[in-house]
C-alpha cells in the first residue's frame, strides 16, 4: 500500500515545536505591527534582500543569531529557521509574496495589518497549550476545515481569504486593497 508523502509530511509537527517557533516570532510581530518606522526599515531589508539590515533588525526585538538557524530573504517576502528535534531538523515561519508573481515588491502597509491579524492567532497558541494541540492534530490529520475554524476564530479580518495545510503548517493568505499582491503567513517544516 503506497503512502501519500504529503500526508506523511503533515504528520511531523508536534506541539512543542508549534509554540517555540511562534514564542520566538511574535516580538517581531508586534514590532512590526506598532513601529511604522521599524516595519519600513525591515521593508527596506526585505526588498534590498539586505541580510545584514534584517539581523540588525531583528536583534533590537531580543532575536539573535544564537535564537534561531537561519534568516534570509528573496526580495518579496523573508523566512526565519529554527532548529527542531528529528524527524523536523527546521522549523520555519515567514511571510511573502507567491514566487514568481514580482520582484523586489514587499508592502509596509500590508505587512503590518498581516502582522497585526495573525498575533492573536499565534498569542492563543504560545498561551492556551489545548487550543495549540487542537491546531497540531487538524494539520497532522489534514483537516483544513477544522483548521480554518480555528484560525479565523482568531483572525477577525475579512482580508484572510484562504487557510491550507502546507508541509507539516499552516498557509495564510491576505488579501489587501493597498497590494495588488496576495501576502502569505507561514508555518512549516523547512528543507522541503
């Protein structure tokens, strides 16, 4: 009997690697949301693919290199790696453009409403550890509909038009009048 290799690659995922990676990231993310100055100079980063500008960034909000395995950058979007116990090795989070859609395009606006949305989503996970193992087995068994309950159920703004489950995460997806670009959050195990 043949597996299907992307169920198998949902079921990595556990609870404790779902809350460490979004404790790490929401100081970032509430950053991003409250400091225009700071959300325009990470866009600058982004869109520059200035690696060095982002580190620097993201240690004024207590990321150091030490807290996570890589960062890096495409030019429409960034992605931020840490180290996960095995099978997982990575666990990433990050937010972009669909590749192949622009180049060098990332919104400060849309960026930060993204931000803004998607807190209470990761806060409720990072602090009520039942509603994080109910996330983990929607994506472990591949039920989208009980996933996207769960997050609009935290994500109040009309603008998220779709949830999936993506390699052992969650894939949302904005849409915001200021971009003519879809901005996708993301939650996955890296390396795929």
């Amino acid at each position: 009997m043949k597996t299907n290799p992307v169920k198998e690659t949902n079921r990595l995922v556990t609870v404790p690697v779902l809350r460490k990676t979004l404790a790490a990231m929401i100081p970032f993310y509430r950053r991003i949301a409250t400091d225009p100055a700071y959300a325009a100079a990470w866009t600058r980063g982004v869109r520059r693919a200035d690696l060095d500008a982002l580190i620097r960034l993201f240690r004024q909000v207590g990321l150091s290199e030490r807290r996570y395995a890589s960062l890096s950058t495409n030019g429409i979007g960034y992605f931020v790696d840490f180290n996960a116990p095995k099978p997982i090795v990575l666990y990433s989070n990050g937010t972009t453009i669909r590749p192949g859609t622009t180049q060098f395009y990332f919104n400060t606006k849309v960026h930060r409403a993204v931000a803004k949305a998607i807190l209470p989503f990761y806060q409720e996970i990072v602090t009520n550890r039942p509603f994080a193992c109910i996330v983990v087995r929607a994506i472990r068994s591949g039920n989208r509909g009980l996933l996207d309950r769960l997050v609009r159920s935290m994500i109040k703004t009309p603008h998220l038009r779709s949830v999936s489950i993506e390699s052992s995460g969650i894939r949302c997806s904005f849409k915001y009048a200021a971009s003519p670009f879809r901005l996708d959050n993301l939650i996955f195990v890296g390396g795929f």
